[in-house]
C-alpha cells in the first residue's frame, strides 16, 4: 500500500507506538500493563484525544507482532485502507 510509519511518534501530549501521516493511523502496541483498569484509563483518554484530533488508533497486543506477523500486517493494512477510505483519499 505504501504507507510510511513513524516509530514513537509525538502528537500533542502524547506519544503513539507508531503513525501513518497519510492515513492518519496510529498503531498501539500493548503489552499486559494495558489490562490494569488504570492504563485502560489514560489509554481510553489518550485514544479520544486522537479521535477528536481525526485520528485512528488500532490497538494490537505485543505477542501478535512477534506470533503472528502475518496477521498483524493484515490488521495494519485493513486498518490503513479503511482510514483512506474514510477520508476520500
């Protein structure tokens, strides 16, 4: 598809795992910490504030990376094509 990420982007006070400028998708890598009910917290603020700012998010656990490339390559994609899409570009 041809989108370019950036790896610990910074988008106003935070920063995401990594960015699609082009599709303005932000991928999240998670790790256990992100069950606790208080990272669930600041990951639920930090993910409206990027809604609001027009941003995606797609959240994926850690182990999928490393599992289950494949998959997780499917998922970016789907999820950057749909954000094209959405935005008519």
């Amino acid at each position: 598809m041809g989108l370019k990420f950036r790896r610990q982007h910074p988008i106003g006070k935070y920063t995401v795992d990594f960015f699609c400028f082009q599709a303005q998708l932000a991928v999240e890598l998670d790790g256990s910490v992100h069950a606790k009910p208080s990272q669930a917290r600041k990951d639920a603020t930090k993910e409206a504030y990027l809604k609001r700012m027009g941003i995606r998010v797609l959240r994926v656990p850690n182990g999928m990376v490393l599992e289950d490339p494949e998959l997780f390559c499917r998922k970016v994609r789907g999820a950057g094509t749909e954000s094209l899409f959405s935005k008519g570009r």
